[in-house]
C-alpha cells in the first residue's frame, strides 16, 4: 500500500524545550511509520522575523536537528531537510505570490498577532507578509496529503487550502496539480515552565531537551510551589503550582490523584514532591539523554545534504508540473 505523505516544519530557533518534545516531536517520530514524511527546517521562516541578526542561525540549525535526532526521528524512516536546501521553495513562493490576494494575507490573526507581539523587531516587511505564501509553498511542492500541526498553524493552513483553490481555479481547464492538504491536529499539552507561565523560551522559564539530569534537578529544585504553603504540612492548592502541571504530564494519572489529596491536605511536602517529580522527568528522559551521546558522532551535514537531495527530486516534479501548468 502506498503510504500517504505529510509534511511538517519547525523553525530553527536554537536548542527545543519539553513543550516541543511533549507535543511536537512524539507525534513526528510516531507519524514516521505510518506515514512519508517529510520534516523540514524551515530557516527562510526564520528569516522572516530574524533576518537582521543571522549570525547564529547555522548553529540553530545543528542544534534543533541533533534535538530531533536524540528524540527519534530517524534518517532512515524520515526525510528531514533544510528549506533553503532546496531552492523550489524560494520558486514556488514566488509563482504563488502572484496569485495570492494581499486581503488574505493581511487578515491573517497570526500576522496581526505578530506585529503587535514583536514589536522590538521591524517587521512590517513583504517577506514577513508573505509567511503563509511561504509556508503554502512548503506543502505543496511535496503534494503533501496532510499536514501535522498545532492549533495555533490552523490559520495558516487554511490560507494553504484556499491559495490550492485558487490556484485550480485560475489555471483550471489543466490538471489538478494540487489537492488541499488536511490538518493533522496535534495535541500539544500545556506545559508550564518553571515559572508557571506557559514554557517558552522568549520567557526564559524552560527545561531543554538537551539540559542534563544534573541541571534537570537543579532546575526542580529551584521553582517556585505553592506560595501559601510556608509549613510542610499547611494544606497547598495545586492547581497554581507549576510542580503539579508537570506532574500531571509525566507523572501517571492514578499517582497524580494521590498527590492531589495529599497536596490540599498537607500530608507531603514541597520537596519530597519535587524529588518524585526529578525521577519521573529523569527516568522518561534518560533514553533521550543516551540517544543524544550517540547523535553527537553522527554526520549531521551529510544526513542533510541526503536528505536535501532527496527531498530536491519530489520539488523538482512538482516544479516541472507548476511551470507547465502556468504556461512559463
Ligand atoms: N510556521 C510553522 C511554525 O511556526 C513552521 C512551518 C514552516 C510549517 N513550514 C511549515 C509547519 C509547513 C507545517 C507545514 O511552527
Ligand atoms: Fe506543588 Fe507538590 Fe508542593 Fe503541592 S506538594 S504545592 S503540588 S510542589
């Protein structure tokens, strides 16, 4: 059977939280066998916001991939490319910009999001506009079926769809060279970083794929609980303890309960709380931990080049057939 194909990005923004590996990253190495996958490094996406300060974008490029390596995406099962690898991207973006209404793209609640949020950065730029014709393009050119996202990539691909009919509309009495890719909706956990607040690394609150169980611990140790509770047995209201949210993605459902009880009726204290929360975090990471001294010997450029070259021939076909189908 001819197994269907997705695609999917992330941007290299430097070293990946456990929000990423949590959400994100299971599902990828999950869809690996079910699926042709295709992963992509979406660095001309960086560049969007980022593009005044380059200097440290190929190293955020290593570490995400040694990051989605130690997590088991695997080269084998997998393609994953860098986006500027492969220069269809940059071809198909600007064929689709043609077609693509700027309404649509003004409208977008990402865009309007973004330049209210970023407000430090000059983003009222044509590249940063142009994001979702971008990202339209990532999907297309691999004719991907679906497309494994989070919530908040909703907006953009439904822009993806509607840039798709479009397209067949204009050019419509040729092949159908596109179908609309469907969303593949991941559920991402909410995952508080250590100062409760959702972890993020612009919040500088997280715990990083690549932290070591040493600065795991340390890490624990250091957040904040329960402020009201000053005594080890003051009843404690988990709920704004950011110690329990973590518990309540790691920590099995039936001992989460417990704790429940045994929080709100000061029965354990902060600390040993902590303590059961560092062995749980520290079990669950330590293939990960073992996977990434392996990862570190592996010839990441090459894998990529690989990959690359693999992921140019799909891009080539899909190029070729666009080029016919607009008549240039
Ligand atoms: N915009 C996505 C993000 O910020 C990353 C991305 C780039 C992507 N190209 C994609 C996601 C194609 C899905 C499909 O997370
Ligand atoms: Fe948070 Fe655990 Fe302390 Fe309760 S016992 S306040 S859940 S750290």
């Amino acid at each position: 059977m001819v197994k269907k194909r997705i695609l999917s990005g992330m941007r290299p923004s430097g070293r990946l939280h456990l929000g990423h590996a949590e959400g994100v990253l299971s599902n990828w190495v999950k869809l690996q066998d079910e699926y042709e996958c295709y992963y992509e490094v979406a660095d001309f996406h960086s560049l969007t916001t980022d593009y005044q300060n380059t200097s440290g974008l190929k190293n955020n490029i290593k570490e995400m991939v040694i990051d989605w390596l130690s997590c088991g995406l695997d080269p084998d099962k997998c393609c994953m490319f860098v986006q500027s690898d492969v220069s269809e991207h940059a071809q198909l973006h600007l064929l689709l910009s043609m077609i693509v209404p700027l309404s649509w793209l003004e409208r977008c609640p990402t865009y309007k999001e973004q330049l209210q949020q970023l407000k430090d950065r000059d983003i009222s730029t044509y590249g940063f506009l142009g994001y979702p014709v971008l990202q339209a393009a990532d999907i297309l050119l691999y004719r991907a079926d679906a497309v494994p996202v989070g919530e908040d990539q909703l907006p953009h691909l439904e822009l993806s769809r509607e840039i798709v009919r479009r397209f067949n509309f204009i050019y419509k009495p040729k092949a159908q060279i596109f179908l609309e890719p469907s969303a593949l909706l991941t559920h991402c956990p909410k995952l508080p970083g250590m100062d409760g607040r959702k972890m993020s690394k612009s919040y500088n609150n997280c715990i990083y794929i690549s932290d070591s169980a040493e600065v795991i611990t340390k890490k624990i140790k250091q957040m904040i609980t329960d402020p009201a509770r000053i005594k080890v047995n003051d009843p404690g209201h988990p709920d704004v303890c950011s110690v329990y949210g973590l518990h309540k993605v790691y920590t099995s459902s039936s001992e989460v309960k417990n704790l429940t009880g045994q929080c709100k009726e000061g029965e354990i204290g902060c600390v040993a709380c902590k303590k059961n929360l560092i062995q749980t975090l520290l079990t669950k990471m330590e293939p990960i931990h073992k996977k990434r001294k392996e990862v570190e010997k592996y010839p990441i450029q090459s894998i990529l080049r690989k990959a690359g070259e693999r992921a140019r021939e799909v891009a080539c076909s899909t190029m070729g057939e666009v080029r016919k189908t607009m008549g240039i």
